[in-house]
C-alpha cells in the first residue's frame, strides 16, 4: 500500500519511515497558509515542522533562531540530505552575501536562517521582499519562540521586534516553536508575533522514561559525582554554572580517573568542535557545559544529566534534563542542588542587567523579579517533598500525576506538620522585620532548641511559601508578607518532611 503524498515527501526527503506525533499537524496547517504554535517537547523534532513545507512546496521558510551555531548546524544537517540551505549572518562576505541573493530569486534555497536582529535589517528586507514577489516564500518560521517572553527562562530583547515580520509578510503563514512554554509565554507568543488564530499544537513535557532526583549538595560532591557518573549508560552530560566551574570540574574528573570534557561558550571555535565531535562520537562521553551548551544537540543515548547548581527555572530545566533520554530508554536527571545557590543566582542576574542601556532597564526590572520568582519555584521542587516531575510540570503550567518514578516519589517521606514552628518564626519577624536570615536561625535555635540549619531551611520554605519576603540585595533580610501575618491569626497545616 502506497503511504500518502505527505508521508512520501517526508519519506523521499529525510528517510522516516512516518511522522512523530505533533509533527504532521503543523505542516498541513503550514501548507494551509495558517499560522501555528507548537509547544513540541525537546527531541519531538520541531525542526521537520518547517523544513518539510519547503521542499513540498519547491519554495522558501525564512527560519529564525538565536544562536549562530544552532543555526549552522541545522543548515549542514540539510546541506547533507542535499537540502539548499543557508545561513545569513553578520560573519558573512560581500560576495558570500550576493552568492546568497541570487540563489534566493532563482529558487535555488529552501531554507533561509536568519538571527534575530538580522531579521530588522534593511538587506534583509529586501531579500524577504524579492522571495515575496516570486511567490516562493512558504512560511516564516519563529525557533525558540520564548525568546520573545519576559516570562520565558531566556528572554532575548532581539525577539521582541520580531512582531515586525507579520507586517512585513502579509499572507504568509508564521510558525512559532518552542520546546516549553508556560501558558503566560504562549499568550506572550501569539500576542507578540501577531499570530492569527493560530493552530495551537501542544504535546506534553512529560518524559515517561526520566527519572528526577534532587539532593542536598555535599561540601565537596566529587564522590557522588563520580558515583553517579559510574552508574549511567552511554552518555553524561554535566551542567554548572560558570565557565570557571565547567574547566575546574572537568580537570577534577579527569583528575580522578574519569576522562571528562569540557564546553563552554568561551572556549575557541575549534576546542568547542572538538569537544562537540567528542561527544557526538565517543561511546561513553563525559561532557561538563554550561547551560549554553545542548541546544541543538542531539545524541540519543544519554543516560545522566547531573546539574551542580540549581537550575534557574523549572522551563529551562526541563529543557535541559530533556536532552537525557531521547531514545527512549530509562535516564536519570540528577541535581545538587545547595541553599547558597538561589542566593549567589539572583545576584549573578542582577549583575548581568546592570549594563543594559537605560531604555531596556525597566523592562528588565520587570524581567528579574520573574527570575527572582521563577527561581523560589525552582528551589521549593527541590527542597519539596511532591514528586518532582509533577512539580516541574505545574511550574510550567501542566498538570499531572505524581511519576512513581523520582527519588520522593519512591522514598514516599512521612510529613510532619511545621505549623507551630512556622508561628513562631512568623512571630519573631512580627516583632522585629527586615532581620537577616542567619542572625534569625540563631536566635531561634537558642530559645526554642531545634538546630540553626533547621530554622534556616524553615524561614526558606516560608519564603517559598510567600509567607516571608526576602530583601533583593543578597543579605537575606526578611519580612513578613500580609499572608504571613494572616497565617498568625488563622494558621494552617504546612505538612513537609525534613
Ligand atoms: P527538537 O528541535 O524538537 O528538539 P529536532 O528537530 O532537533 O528536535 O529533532 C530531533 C531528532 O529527531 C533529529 O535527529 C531529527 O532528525 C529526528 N526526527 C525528526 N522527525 C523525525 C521523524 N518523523 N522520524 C524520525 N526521526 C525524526
Ligand atoms: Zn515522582
């Protein structure tokens, strides 16, 4: 029996057998001229989604991505099926650029990438003006869609004046793709590209075959990492969070028998290459990165995805322990995770936005208490006693069941109830506000008994709670919110294990 005219081009073109789910949705929606949103989990193969109209069509997708090097590796991913692809950058020639223009009005490309702020400039809008006039331009397609969103774990002020495409291309269709996407960011998505009615295709983040562990981070965790590292099939990928931290864990593996790599967007062009074709060739790699590093990255066998700080949000971790797993067999996603961390975090993000010109300064005001936010999220799943993957997902807007499959799911803890404690904390704060968190715990720890690194995990909950809000200077002051001071009057149970 012959497949129909769909699945024979995806057949013809790139040699699936047939569509992954969400994928054929998204092109007949395309090649129907309406715009579309696809919240495509990582590794679902959102790129298809664009690429296969193309090459139905013998036309044009302009395909818009935020980082040169994602952008180069999907165009020789093409160039190697025999797709004519291209890449415009503000690395390329004058002639590479003309070169670039006559194979675009002579219908000799079928996927265009572009960077963000290049999609503003003027060459550009001639070229997208020359595609128009031919006919030849199929869709507009928006990668990393959540970009555009304040709310989202990446914001990238570049995106925001991507709402100028639909203006500039009337009756194309867009598409906008994105591997999580909260239902704020999808809101902030339509409205901000201008999408209209578009087909909202949305698969669940859910991962049946990861299994999420999240621990207190000894003072010195090179046993555990090792342990950890011993333990997984195929594949590690390491994360921490400074390009210091990366080179330093890397040589401390090595150091300890573990041959470990590392990656980081300051290394040389042609180290990174090189750590990169380690990683996609050797049996059992060992790579540790920063968060920069995966986007794009695609081997299938990666049995453990180890963070050694927190993460910065629970969008951009499920984004980042994603990449564990993709063929389908069991992985494990490890975090250690300490309570510094939340703190060292926001002040590494707030420094960031110190050198913004004055005009984006608000907006990123607006941006850090969302980080700030997303970040008590991130740190109560952690120090949480709920099944972590149900709470990564509610932090994004899903609802699930508990896994059955991570560490406090399988531990099923005996809750206490922290009610009493909790009044008392919330009342030393009535009395006295704006009091940092250490000289608290102590204080407590002497009149009430309990040690002090109890009383500190305690007034940490309750900032998570938002029953205590904590000064943004990094001193940890804290004061007590109007929730805390209504919980004072009419208690509740708080029923956590620790
Ligand atoms: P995403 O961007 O959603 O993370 P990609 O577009 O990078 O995912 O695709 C992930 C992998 O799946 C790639 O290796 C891609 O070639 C492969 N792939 C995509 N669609 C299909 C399909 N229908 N059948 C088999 N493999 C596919
Ligand atoms: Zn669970």
């Amino acid at each position: 029996m012959g497949a129909d005219p769909l699945t024979e081009s995806l057949q013809r073109h790139f040699g699936w057998e047939s569509f992954r789910p969400g994928q054929r949705p998204v092109v007949e929606a395309l090649l129907a001229g309406r715009d579309c949103l696809a919240v495509l989990p990582t590794g679902a193969g959102k790129s298809l989604c664009f690429q296969l109209p193309a090459l139905v069509r013998d036309g044009l997708v302009v395909v818009i991505s935020p980082l040169v090097a994602l952008m180069q590796d999907q165009v020789s991913q093409l160039q190697a099926r025999g797709i004519p692809a291209a890449c415009l950058h503000r690395g390329l020639e004058q002639g590479e650029r003309r070169q670039l223009q006559q194979r675009l009005v002579s219908n000799r490309l079928r996927l265009l990438y572009l960077a963000p702020e290049r999609a503003q400039a003027e060459a550009t809008r001639q070229l997208l003006e020359e595609a128009l006039d031919t006919g030849r331009l199929v869709a507009l397609a928006v990668d990393e869609a959540h970009c555009i969103s304040a709310w989202g774990h990446d914001f990238r002020p570049d995106y925001r004046r991507l709402g100028q495409l639909r203006a500039l291309c009337p009756g194309v269709p867009l598409v906008a793709l994105s591997a999580t996407a909260a239902p704020q960011v999808r809101a902030d998505i339509i409205r901000l590209l201008q999408l209209r009615r578009p087909l909202v295709q949305v698969r669940s983040a859910r991962r049946a075959n990861l299994s999420y562990t999240m621990r207190r981070r000894p003072a010195d965790p090179l046993a555990e990492v090792v342990a950890a590292i011993g333990q997984a099939r195929g594949a590690v990928l390491i994360y921490a969070r400074t390009r210091r931290s990366v080179e330093q864990w890397a040589a401390r593996l090595t150091a300890a028998g573990v041959e470990a790599i590392a990656y980081h967007a300051g290394m040389d062009p042609e180290s990174r290459q090189l750590a990169l074709r380690h990683f996609q060739e050797h049996p059992s790699p060992v790579l540790v990165a920063t968060v920069a590093f995966g986007m794009g990255v695609d081997r299938p066998d990666v049995g453990l995805v180890l963070h050694l700080d927190l993460p910065a949000s629970a969008e951009g971790y499920l984004q980042e322990s994603g990449r564990a797993g993709r063929d389908g067999q069991p992985a494990r996603c490890l975090v250690l995770f300490d309570p510094a961390d939340r703190t060292s975090l926001g002040w590494a993000m707030r420094s960031a936005g110190q050198q913004l010109p004055a005009d984006q300064r608000l907006l990123e005001r607006h941006r850090l208490e969302l980080a700030q936010q997303q970040l008590r999220r991130i740190e109560a799943v952690a120090e949480g006693e709920g099944c972590r993957e149900q709470a990564l997902l509610l932090a994004v807007g899903e609802l699930s069941p508990p896994c059955g499959r991570c560490d406090n799911c399988l531990s099923a803890p005996s809750a206490n109830d922290w009610a009493h404690q909790a009044a008392v904390l919330l009342s030393a704060l009535e009395d006295r506000s704006g009091r940092d968190l250490r000289s608290l715990a102590e204080d407590l720890a002497g009149a009430h008994g309990n040690e002090e690194p109890r009383w500190a995990w305690l007034a940490r909950r309750l900032v998570q709670e938002e029953l205590i809000s904590e000064s943004d200077d990094g001193a940890q002051r804290l004061y007590l919110r109007p929730v805390g001071r209504s919980y004072l009057r009419d208690p509740w149970p708080l029923r956590w294990s620790a």
